[in-house]
C-alpha cells in the first residue's frame, strides 16, 4: 500500500476511534451525573432517569460494535503493512 | 453344586467348596481356560482363586456372590467381563476396592479390572447404557476422565465413593468434575491420607466445591466409626434408656437432605463394609448442632479449618517428616475447634468470629474481640455519632443498572489506546463511603484491610477499640464497586469545641497500586463524605462543627492533602488512642500530633 493511501487509512481509523472515545466519554459524563443526581432526584426523575439508562445503554452497544469493527480495520492495516 | 455349561468343565477336584466359599487349589488353575461359570450357591472367592490365569477372557459368577478374595484376578490379563446374575442388586456393596469399573447392562454386570482393561473391552461391551452403570475404585478416575468429554455417558454414570480414593457420588455437576479432573490426577500419584502434602501441591489450583471438601473432611478424620452407637440415659421417671443410633444412617440422610435442598447434588452416600456402622458421636452431635456455622461458603468454621490443616496435624502427628501419615481423630479436631477462634461458637460470637477469623489466628484476639463487644453491649454505646446511620446508598437495581453500563463503558475504552486513562476515569464513580455504625466487628480489623496498624493486634488496637467504644469516635470507610473496603479515616469529634479530627487517611496498598484505582479519587470521596458528615452534624447539634482537620502522621493521602486541602496553623488537640489500647502502647497516640491538614470549615457547608 502506497504511504498516501495508508495514511488516509489510518487517518480514518484515528477519527472513528477518537468519535467512539468522545461518545462514549460523553455518555459516562452523563451517566456519572445521572447517578449523582439519582440519589437525591424525586421517585418521578428517578424513573426519567432509569430510561434514559435505557436508550444510553442501546447507544454504547452500537458504539461498541463500532469499535471492535474499527478493531479489526486497523488490524487489517496492521497485517498489510 | 451344578457343573460348569463351558467348554471345559472344572471338577471338584480343582475347586473346594465349603461354606459356600470357594477356593481354587493352586496346582490345578485352570490357566487355560477362557471361559468360566462359577456353580450357583456359591458366595465368595478365596484369595487368589484365579490369579495369573492368563488365558481367562470372561467368567460368570451366581447371584449368590457376595464376596471376591483379594488378588483373585491379579495377572488375568485377558480378564475383560465378570457376569453376575443380576438379581444380586447389593453386589457392588461387597466388591473390593481392586475391582475398578462394573457397568451394568442389559441384566448383566460387567465388571473390568481397569488395569488390565482397555477402553474397548470396557465401553464398547455395553451396547445400551442405563441409570445403573456404576464405577467404583481407586483408579477409576482417570478412567472417568478419559471420558469427560462424552457428556451423556457421563451423565448416566454414578461416581461412586471407594474407600482409598474416590468417596463421592456426583451427577450433572459439571463444574465440579473439571476440577477434580485436575484433582484425581494428582491424587493418583500420592497418597490420598497424606492431605496436607496433597493440599500443597495443588495449591491454589484445588478449589472444589466446599460439600465435596466437607465429605472428604469427614472421612479423613475419621469420623466412621464400625458400630452403631449405644447410648443410655435416664429418663424422668429413672428408667434407664438405652438407645442405639445409626449415625450412618443418620448422616446419610442429613447430609442429603441438606445438599440436595442447598445444592441440587445428587449424592449417594455410600458407607464401605469398613466404614459401616456410622459417624463417632462426638463429632456427629458438633457437626449436627453447628452445621450452618460450619457451612457457610467461603467464611465457614469448616473452610477456616480447612485451611489450617496443616495445624491440625502438626498438633496431633508425631512424625516431623515431610510425608506425615495424616491420622486425626475427632477428638482432636473439636479440641482443635474448642481451643481455636471456634470455641463457644453461639449467636453472639458467631459473627465476630467471622470477620476475626478471616485475619487473626489466635485465641486471644478472638476473646479481646469478644471483650470489646460485650463491652460494647454492655455500656448501651450510641450505634453512631449521629442519630442515625450515613451511608451513601443507591438503590440495588440502579446500582445494577449503572453497573452495566460502566462495564459497557469499560469494554469500548480498552478497545481504544487510551485504556489506562478511561478505567480511571471510569473509577471515579465507583467509590461509596461508609460510616461504619460503631457495633460493626468491622471496626477491629480495619488496620488489615487499609494496611495500617489500627486492628486488634497492631500498635493503633486504640483506633480500633475507640471506634467501638468511644462516643466521639467512628470509622470511616471507602468501598469500591464490589463492595470491599480500600480506605479508611478515623473521626473523632469534640462536642465541646465544634471540631472534628481525622486520625490520618490509609488506603489498602492493592487499591492505591492498581490502574484503575486512583488516590485522588479516594482522597475526593473522604472529602465528599467529611462534607455530608459536617453539613449532617451541624443540622443535629450544638455547638456546630467549624472545622474538621486530618493528621498527617501516617497518611496515605498526604500528597492529595497537600495539594487540595491547606494545612492548619493551630494543632487541634486530637484524641489520645493510647487510652483504648489494650496492650498500652504508649509509643503511640494517633497521628494528628504534629501536623493537621484542614479539610473542611465551617464555611464550606454554605458552598454546598
């Protein structure tokens, strides 16, 4: 593979890894304050907040199957160069 | 006595019959023959009958069998198939141990001698498998083994206990099989009454399952006794009573009942002609009466002692050399209990020797634990300084929830370069604090678990008492997402004067060594919990709190101190520990003598 074509390769990969590090950075931003205001919050909230768990834990899973599929790019690029 | 049907029939003048015990006369084996049917009415076989009858390929025995001599097919090496009628159902009660394997099929027993066996002439015998198919004897087990894979063989297979090695019966209890794969392996090779030197070399590979450990347990001490027991008391009305026990009988039951209501296991217990008669009454009565002390998994008194074997054999073996026969009796095993931590086991020592015992191996520090608790009692001390208990709680399915997805969080960070940095970040939110209520037996072996020296038997036994006995005084405790403890403070607090001090800050060395641990992050949650105690205190009593220093002593946080907190121009005087401890230790008064950090002020209330 051409050093052109690598490094866009690689820029990919990097870019997708630091989306998946921000997302799932700012999911944990958000559960750690959700489970700060869960021990104080209102019976209501507390349910609010349980959803929300919901649909962030359906958000990790996509993200996790991002980043084992980026896994296995760089593994792959690893293994051709 | 009817002829043999076989080829060639074995006269009288080679056998000699007499109590309906059979013995082959030496001179006349019949060493080439390959077939035999042994007359009916015949009960059992002498030493040796059929030794080195080298051509012998399968023999048929009568239902009356009941009994096999030793060594009386040692050296049949074509020997594959020993047919017993089978309406002998009891046969296998009676067999020696050197018989290893008896499968039953289709009516018939099939019994192989596994050293000479193969897998062929052992297996593939058998064309249908039932419920019935039996394998006993020392060697089996690798036999067993070789099977391991073919689950449903093995699930119709009953491992019977043996009385030189295999001593249980277990089924669909898979997890337990794998590891004594390992077991039996090693077992093979030594011997089985050497425990402790089996024990060694398994290390920390051996882990089965605590029932299993509580048969073998049994039967290496010895607990079989030949006869039933007879007891006499006197009733009320004077008559003499004279009782016969079958503590077998008795323990069989027990034990089954028990495992199966606990554990689902299907255990047969299986008593030896050797062992038959039942358990010695002293220790099936402890055993029967303590049973739940001596059963809860991983803190059992029976995992205690389990694991200070080794003790119990140095107190009652003569022989200091390394292979010690090992050949307790149970006498000496409930004198060992009774002189140890397990003596007076009862509701009120039960849980105090719990958590001692998991770090202390002395008497002593077992009847100074009981001492202070009592006292504890006695003195009617307030469960905290406050009213009521502070600890930060989340529910358990939040707890669960948030949990998951951590663990998720977790999973997508190590798969990025940056792992070390997100798990720490992750840990942030794990930690919880605790002030620990002042009845908690926790309190005396805090030191061990914080790496200090503020336990039982350390320099700071003042810390640990007063946090029990002293008003003014409560632990403080940091777990992580497991739930163990990693760091502690002790807080004492002068009414008087409205403030408050922290002895020091220790932090267990294996939580402040690991990535994803971080003393900033501990030092942040004594501060948050410091905070929620003050802003608690003040809404309780007069005088308010103003200050709250930490001594810097022995701090683990020191660092953290240094760089968030500012240190203190005037010493608080801090509580004098020595006055609690037990063996006086006047070297040692606490840690905020010299130096003194402030942590909180009266001020910091209104920022929260």
């Amino acid at each position: 593979m051409e050093d052109k074509d690598f490094i866009k390769v690689y820029e990919k990969i990097v870019d997708e890894q630091n989306d998946i590090m921000e997302k799932t950075s700012k999911i944990k931003s958000e559960v750690d304050a959700l489970q700060s205001e869960y021990v104080t919050c209102t019976e209501n909230r507390k349910n609010e907040i349980m959803q929300r768990l919901e649909k962030l834990n359906d958000e990790l899973e996509t993200l996790e199957k991002r980043s084992i599929k980026n896994s296995k790019r760089a593994q792959k690029l690893k293994s051709i160069n | 006595m009817k002829a043999f049907d076989h080829k060639k029939k074995i006269s009288e003048d080679i056998w000699s019959i007499k109590d309906g015990k059979v013995t082959i006369k030496n001179s006349a084996k019949p060493t080439q023959l390959k077939k035999i049917v042994v007359p009916n009415g015949v009960q059992e076989i002498d030493t040796s009958s059929f030794e080195s009858c080298e051509n012998l390929e399968s023999i048929i025995f009568p239902s009356s069998i009941k009994n096999f001599g030793k060594y009386c097919f040692s050296n049949c090496y074509n020997l594959s198939e020993i047919y017993i009628d089978n309406s002998n159902n009891n046969l296998y009660m009676v067999l020696p141990d050197y018989f290893n394997v008896i499968l039953k099929s289709n009516g018939h027993f099939l019994l192989t001698n596994y050293y000479y066996a193969t897998e062929n002439n052992i297996l593939n015998n058998v064309h249908e498998y039932s419920q019935h198919y039996i394998i006993r004897g020392s060697y089996l087990a690798n036999y067993y083994i070789k099977y391991f894979d073919d689950k449903e063989k093995l699930s119709k297979l009953n491992v019977i206990k043996s009385p030189s090695l295999v001593k249980y019966f277990f089924k669909k209890y898979e997890s337990t099989l794998k590891n004594y794969e390992l077991i039996i392996e090693k077992m093979l090779s030594r011997n089985i009454r050497n425990y402790n030197l089996l024990i060694r070399q398994l290390g920390d590979s051996y882990k089965p399952e605590y029932e299993m450990e509580f048969i073998r347990l049994c039967d290496i001490l010895g607990v079989f006794e030949n006869k039933p027991i007879v007891t006499k008391r006197i009733s009320k009305t004077g008559k003499e009573i004279v009782e016969k026990i079958d503590y077998a009988q008795k323990a069989r039951e027990f034990i089954r009942e028990k495992f199966s209501q606990t554990y689902n296991l299907y255990i047969l217990f299986y008593f030896d002609k050797n062992m038959e008669g039942g358990f010695k009454k002293g220790f099936a009565d402890f055993m029967f009466e303590h049973f739940d002390e001596l059963f809860i998994r991983d803190k059992g008194f029976l995992q205690n002692c389990y694991h200070r074997f080794e003790e119990i054999q140095k107190a009652h073996t003569t022989n200091k050399g390394n292979c010690r026969q090992l050949a307790p009796t149970i006498d000496f095993f409930v004198k060992y209990l009774n002189e140890n931590k397990f003596a007076g086991i009862n509701k009120d020592t039960k849980v105090i020797s719990e958590v001692i015992g998991k770090y202390y191996n002395d008497q002593n520090i077992f009847n100074r634990a009981v001492d202070v608790s009592k006292k504890n009692s006695m003195q009617k001390i307030p469960k905290n300084i406050l009213p009521q208990d502070l600890k930060e709680n989340i529910d358990e399915n939040a707890r669960k929830k948030f949990k998951v997805l951590y663990h998720k969080i977790a999973d997508i960070s190590e798969m990025n370069l940056d792992n070390f940095k997100c798990l720490k970040e992750l840990s942030k939110s794990r930690f919880t604090y605790e002030f620990l209520r002042k009845n908690d037996v926790l309190n005396l072996v805090l030191g061990k678990l914080c790496n200090c020296c503020a336990h039982l038997n350390g320099v700071g036994d003042g810390i640990a008492v007063s946090a029990m006995l002293d008003p003014d005084i409560q632990n403080l405790v940091i777990r992580d997402e497991n739930d163990e403890i990693i760091a502690k403070a002790t807080l004492y607090i002068n009414r008087e004067q409205g403030y408050g001090i922290c002895n020091s800050f220790q932090v267990n060395n294996l939580a402040s060594k690991s990535n994803i641990f971080s003393n900033d992050m501990i030092y942040q949650k004594l501060k948050q919990a410091l905070f929620d105690f003050a802003h608690e205190y003040n809404k309780t009593y007069t005088p308010k709190l103003k200050i709250i220093n930490v001594g810097m002593g022995m701090n683990d946080l020191a660092k953290q101190l240094e760089d968030y907190a500012v240190e203190s121009e005037n010493l608080l005087k801090p509580f004098n520990f020595k006055e609690y401890s037990i063996f006086g230790h006047d070297g040692y008064r606490g840690d905020a003598f010299f130096r003194q950090y402030t942590i909180w002020k009266e001020e910091d209330d209104h920022k929260m």
